[in-house]
C-alpha cells in the first residue's frame, strides 16, 4: 500500500510539473455521442417441473411488444494540455425518465489521462478496464453489428446474469502502453486497480439507520471492505486494428455475506453465508477482419478460492466457479449491407451444494442472427433475432424469443 501511494504521489508532481510547461496543442472541447433506438417483440415462457420441493408443476407463457430508447452516450473531451486529457461519459438506457421512472442514468467513465509515450499511459477517474475486448467498448453500441448485446454485456438481460460475477465493471487507476513487436504488429498492455464489486459499496444513506453500515460510511457508493481490483490486459494488435488478441485477469474478492437466491427464484436454492471469498478472472479474446468477415470471440473463466469454506464439512462439496463462452460471426455484403450470427454459453456451480441438477449449473444458451443496412455513414438500421434458453435441468424449463428492430447512430 505504500508503495501504491508513493507512485502516485509521484504521478501527481509529474501533472503539475507538466501544466505548467507550454507547448501549442489543441485546446477545444469535443462533444459526441452514440444513440441506439429499438422496437422489441418477446415472448418468455417457463415450466416448473415437479419434484420435491414443488409437487404440482406449473408454467406460463408472457408476450410484450415495446418501443425503448435503448440507449445514449454523450462523450465530453477536453484536452487539459499536449499529453493530458480529460474525459466524461454520460449514459442513459431504457429510455430513462425520472418522472415515470424508467431507465437508469450513469456517469460510467470519468477520467484523466497523462501520456508520457506510447509505451505509458496513465489514467486515473472512474474507468472501463481492459478487460477482454467487450468490457472495455461494451457502451459503444453503433460498433456492434448487432442490437442486443451478448448477455454479460446488455442491460436488457441483466435480471438473468449478474455481470460483475464474471467481468469487472470498472476501476480508477490505470497503468497501459504498447510497443512495436513487427512491422506490423504491437504489443500492448494494462494494469490497474479499482474497487471491489458494486455489492460491497454503502447503499444506506449517512443517519439513515441505527445498523453498521450507516454508522461507518461517510458517503453513498462508498468501498464498505479493505478488499480492492487489482487486474490488467496482455494483447498483441496490428496497426490497422483488423488483428486483436489478449489474455486477461483479475484477483478481488466475491462477496458472499449474505444469502444468494437462484436468478430463477426457485424455493430452497438459496446459498449459504460464505464470507468474502477470494475470485480470480481469467479472460481470453479474439478479434479479426478479413475480407468481408469479421469474427469476434471471448471466454470468461471465474475461479475461487474454496479452500477455508471446505474446512466446514457442511460446505465440503462448495463450488462458486463460472464460465462464459462467445463467438460472432459477421459477413459484409458490401458497404451497406451485412448479416451476422452469434452464440453464447454461460453456467455457475454455485446452487449444486443446495441441488443437484440445478438450471444455473446446466447453463443458459444464447443464439441469435439478424443484419444491416447503413443508408448513411454514422448510421444503421439493425434487425435482430435472439433466443435464450436454460439447458436440459431437473427443475425449469426457461426460453426467451426476441425480434428486435432498431436504428443506431453515431453524432
């Protein structure tokens, strides 16, 4: 921790010292933004299937049509002198609405950078961290040739995953560069530290209530454990970034304080009290264009340390370890035209040690294709296809179908 604190001690004599040099830069400020409006047909059905906690099987089927602003960036950037910039991200989704309410309004990057070469970068605010390829471009949804994003990554899905169990979602201090390999190639990396997962952080008010957390935190969002991110990005890329690759990890703490129930609310699958159990991430990605083809791919492995929750022969058989898996596919007619696929898979052992046979162990399958017209150059007209669907479980029969039509563009 120190050491932490003397390099940034040091990072911070080294901004002051360079505002106070003068060199000709451009100083404007550059606003710009992502827009993405859609048209969703759904239709959700499930089954119960009977056994001993529930002897009378059920099951529904729900159908809804909805138009949504999916979602809004405004980008500010303000150069602050010839290597430092200062950068805002404001992001609205669900067609947010304080008066309705609907939506969710967020600052999810806020930071400033310091370029001491190609080979260092520093950033420090609230920030996307290098994570996998998707983690860090996952709220640029114009880039994407789909609508709806892999599961991990969209809001619209997220009442069935938990993203920060499998991905950081983000941090506040930065340490990247690249450096020539070949002709052609570069290599680059990223290290960084932020908090521990957003469940750890005070959500009671200051004076709120007569409990601990009410009487410790100083301030809403506060980090409520000494446990912190630390994590980073190893990757090669080509200059003209038609080639990306990289290995991801990160160590930090899942926070398994209290009780946790199946995303699928099922009676008595409910974990247990755990702790604060140490998690490792490991991620892998892939990324590149040839021809008229693109293909993107991503694994995202979880792993904990079990061995002090064993030592109690009530939890001998805990298992808290995830795994994500993503691939697409995308074919361009030509410049105006194209159409893609993709499929993901993502399981979580946790509820086994409650049942056997459990749906989250099973895994949740998710296919989908559509494709675009770009009628202009910063925008396109997207159609979409998905399904989502519990694998083959001694408890619930799960299935999502979405047709989605939508127009992203960028401003």
């Amino acid at each position: 921790m120190n050491r932490t604190l003397t390099l940034l001690l040091i990072l911070v004599l080294v901004f002051s010292f360079s505002n106070n040099t003068k060199a000709q830069y451009d100083d404007d400020l550059y606003i710009f933004g992502f827009s993405q409006v859609l048209l969703n047909t759904k239709s959700v059905s499930y089954n119960v299937y009977e056994s001993d906690e529930i002897p009378f099987p059920y099951g529904n089927t729900f159908n809804s049509t909805s138009f949504a602003l999916h979602q809004v960036n405004l980008f500010f950037q303000k150069p602050i002198n010839e290597r430092s910039i200062f950068f805002l991200n404001l992001e609205a989704t669900g067609s947010y609405s304080s008066k309705i309410p609907s939506g969710y309004l967020e600052i999810p990057e806020g930071w400033i950078s310091y370029r001491f070469s190609e080979l260092l970068e520093v950033k420090a605010g609230l920030l996307l961290p290098k994570f996998n390829n998707l983690t860090e471009i996952k709220n640029r949804l114009p880039l994407f040739p789909y609508l709806i994003r892999p599961i991990m990554y969209e809001t619209l899905l997220n009442n069935l995953v938990t993203p920060e169990d499998y991905n950081p979602q983000n941090a506040y201090f930065q340490l990247a560069g690249s450096t020539q390999l070949f002709v052609n190639k570069y290599f680059e990396y990223a290290f960084y530290i932020g908090n521990a997962e957003n469940s750890f952080l005070s959500r009671t008010p200051v004076g709120s209530a007569d409990d601990e957390e009410a009487a410790t935190a100083f301030y809403l969002g506060e980090n409520m454990n000494t446990a912190l991110l630390f994590g980073g990005r190893l990757g090669i890329i080509n200059q003209y970034e038609t080639f990306k690759t990289g290995v991801s990890f990160t160590y930090d703490e899942d926070n398994r304080t209290e009780e946790v129930t199946s995303i699928f609310r099922l009676p008595s699958f409910t974990t247990p009290i755990l702790g604060e159990v140490k998690r490792y991430r490991i991620g892998y990605d892939l990324s590149f264009s040839l021809d008229k083809i693109a293909f993107e791919a991503e694994y995202i492995g979880v792993f904990h340390n079990h061995s002090e929750i064993r030592e109690n022969p009530a939890f001998a058989l805990v298992n808290l370890n995830k795994y994500f898996v993503y691939a697409n596919l995308t074919y361009n007619f030509n410049d105006d035209f194209y159409a893609f696929g993709y499929s993901s898979f993502h399981q979580d052992q946790s509820f086994e040690m409650v049942k056997e046979g459990t749906p989250s162990a099973a895994g949740v399958v998710v296919t989908s294709f559509g494709g675009g017209w770009r009628p202009f150059e910063n925008t396109s007209i997207k159609v979409q296809f998905l399904q989502s669907y519990v694998r083959d479980n001694n408890y619930l029969g799960y299935t999502i179908d979405m047709l989605s039509v939508g127009i992203s563009t960028i401003f």
